[in-house]
C-alpha cells in the first residue's frame, strides 16, 4: 500500500512536470504523447495475443508512429483541424488495405504455417481477414483516441478561428489537458476512496469485480469537480477569454465525461479480464502499466475536444 501511494504521487509529480513542458513547449509534449502511447499500444498487443487475437507483428505501432508524424508535420504547416483529421484517417485506411492485401500477396506462406491458423483451422483468407482486423483495432485503439490528445494540444493553431478570437492570450491547449486529466483523475481517485469507504453492491462483478455502485456515482462528483475547479481557477487568471463560458457548461462536462471515463475504465478492465491477466504492463510497478493509467484518458480525449469547441466556439 505504501508503494502504491509512494508510486501515485510521483506520477502526479511526472504529470505535473509533463503540463509545466506542455506550457513552454507543446511540440516536446508531442513527443511525451507519442512515448506513452507507443508503449499503450504494445500493452494492447499483448493482451490482444494473450486473449487468442493475434496482430501483425510492429504494425500497430507503425500506425501509432505515422499518426503522430500526420499531426505534428500537420500542425507545422498549420493544417486546419479537418485537414489534419482527413490525413489521419486516409494513413489509417491505406495501412489497413496494405496489410490486408500485402500479407495475401508476399507472406502467404507464413500465413499458411501460422501456429495459431492451423489450431484455429482457419483458410489462409480467413486467418489474413481475423488478423488483419485484430491490427485494425489495435491502429484504433488506442491510437486513434490518442490522436485527439494531440489536437487538444495544439487546439489554438489549428484554424478555428472562432476559437481563437474568443481565447485570445489563453493557452487553452493547456487549458484543455489539464481538464481532460483533472476530470479523469478524480473520477479514479473518488470511485476508488468512496468505493473502498462505502462498499455495496458491485457495479460489474463479471467484468471488474473491485468496482462498485457507491464508488461510480461519486466517481461523477469527483469529474464534476474537477471541471469545475479547471473553470474557476482559469476564469480568475484569465477573466475577460472565459466570460463567454459558464460554470453549468462545465458541470455537464464533468458529467458526462466522468461517464465516458468510467465505460474506459470498464472496457479496459474488459480487455483485462478477457485476456486473463491482473494489468496491461508494468511500467508503473504497482499502478500497472500505461494503458491501466491512459485508459479513461484516451476515452474522454474526443469529447472533451469536442466540448472546447462548442463552448468556446
């Protein structure tokens, strides 16, 4: 127990440091991005193969790398947001279509030696599809999620121009991460403490068998407030850019993405369960690994995009 508290508020500390570089550099933070999601997307390929779903070997990862590439030459020739969003897609597609068909044309052979095929008694154009899709799912998740990290992060110069008007001398690509993470973390942090506190009845006990009713309704109080108090305390430093915005915009945010971080949560735990292991990884010795601490994040990464723009634009 000490470890994993002495662990959690390191994390935080890393956390923090990552926002202050984030601050005085959104390019490096990038880089932060890409690190934690390239080792997300390997811990996803492990549970996919440990849950019997094998993936092209290095191709998740290649779609991790080349969505980052797509967004960070995206944002440097200042692509709108469309623009950028399109190209991710049209790479995702054409990665998709080259595996599918280069792995009939040039490695048929190792396709009809798989292992795993011949226990599964599939036909090599069977096996090619189910291992084609499994690789397709891990290119979305959680990569595709991951992405709309990165436009959060460069939210400003990504041709919304309403947007900019209105947020004028507001880093609100910080704004905006530290909502994402404030929201997601205290949904965690009062789920669990209330959970523990309160206990009653099991909200999954087939899926996650340690979460509880009590634990996810003030897992929703905890995202609300913490919402509210990324509002509040930008509205006192920057007064006149966040007039526009009220307090019960944010309420809802905070609700509804406490939801979206609960049902990551969940579908982690899932995939966890599916695969018959306690975490993703180990990189955070006790805390697990990146995808057990990336999961409600990634989640909640599209809609809190998606709220920035309609608040403020």
């Amino acid at each position: 127990m000490k470890e994993k508290v002495r662990i959690g508020l390191l994390l935080t500390l890393v956390l923090i440091a990552c926002l202050v570089v984030e601050y005085f550099s959104p390019h490096v933070f990038d880089f932060i991005i890409l690190f934690f999601g390239l080792i997300a997307t390997m811990e996803f390929n492990k549970l996919q193969l440990k849950a019997g779903n094998p993936t092209f070997k290095y191709v998740p990862e290649i779609s991790c790398f080349l969505v980052f590439i797509a967004t960070f030459v995206g944002v440097l020739c200042n692509l709108s947001a469309v623009a950028i969003l399109l190209t991710v897609f049209g790479v995702e597609v054409l990665l998709y279509l080259s595996i599918l068909v280069g792995s009939t044309v040039f490695i048929k052979k190792d396709i009809e030696q798989d292992e795993f095929r011949r226990v599964t008694n599939m036909s090599t154009t069977q096996f090619v599809i189910f291992k084609s899709n499994n690789t397709l799912a891990a290119m979305i998740y959680p990569t595709l999620l991951i992405f709309f990290v990165y436009l959060i992060n460069h939210i400003q110069v990504l041709g919304l121009e309403t947007l900019t008007t209105t947020t004028e001398g507001v880093p609100m690509g910080l704004f905006g991460l530290i909502l994402l993470f404030m929201i997601c973390c205290l949904t965690d942090t009062f789920a669990m403490l209330f959970g523990k506190w309160i206990k009653g009845k099991k909200l999954c006990p087939t899926i996650s068998p340690n979460k509880t009713i009590s634990g996810a309704l003030f897992g929703l109080l905890g995202g609300i407030i913490g919402a509210l108090i990324t509002y509040f305390v930008f509205s006192l430093i920057f007064v006149d850019a966040f007039s526009g915005a009220y307090f019960w915009q944010f309420i809802i945010v905070g609700f509804v993405g406490s939801l979206i971080a609960e049902a990551g949560d969940i579908f982690e735990s899932f995939l966890k369960r599916r695969a018959e292991v306690k975490d993703a990884g180990d990189f955070f010795k006790s805390h697990g690994g990146v995808l057990d601490r990336l999961d409600s994040i990634v989640f909640n990464a599209p809609f809190v995009f998606a709220c920035l723009l309609f608040i403020f634009g």
